[in-house]
C-alpha cells in the first residue's frame, strides 16, 4: 500500500512538474506574440509614414513637371507670336 501511495505521489509530483513547466513555455508564447505584434503595430505605422511620404514627393514632382510645360508654353507662344503686342 505505501508503494503505491509512493507511485502514486511520485507520478502527481511529474505531472505537476510539467504543467509548470507547460505554463513557463505558454509565458514565453505569449510574450513571443506580444513582440510580434507590437513589431506588426511599428511596421504598419511606418508604412504608412513611407506612403504618405511617397505620394508628397510623387505630387511634388507632377507640379514642378507641370510648372515647367506652362512656362515652355507660354515662352512658344510669346516667341511665336512676336512679344507682348500680340496679347494687347
């Protein structure tokens, strides 16, 4: 009887052992995935930031772009036209 009682203790005593242990390997899961997320929360920001960014800098160089085919415009149309006079 007291083998068994032993046996039995012993066989509770492992498996306690390894639900702490199973706890422990959840904690680092769980910090793991908290990581992981607050890496995808950085990325997602900074990809915005690089997006908006872009688009400034792509808006940016439609408007000089356009700025300076209005003035080519305006300068054919001026020495075509002979100066000022032909606007009066």
């Amino acid at each position: 009887m007291k083998k068994q009682i032993e046996d039995t203790r012993q066989i509770m005593s492992t498996n306690i052992d390894k639900v702490l242990e199973r706890g422990e390997r959840l904690d680092d899961v769980m910090d793991k995935s908290e990581a992981m997320k607050n890496t995808a929360d950085a990325f997602r920001k900074k990809g915005k930031e690089l997006r908006r960014k872009m688009w400034w800098q792509n808006t940016k160089m439609k408007i000089i772009i356009a700025a300076v085919v209005l003035l080519l415009i305006v300068i054919l149309f001026f020495s075509i036209c002979g100066g000022v006079a032909c606007v009066t």
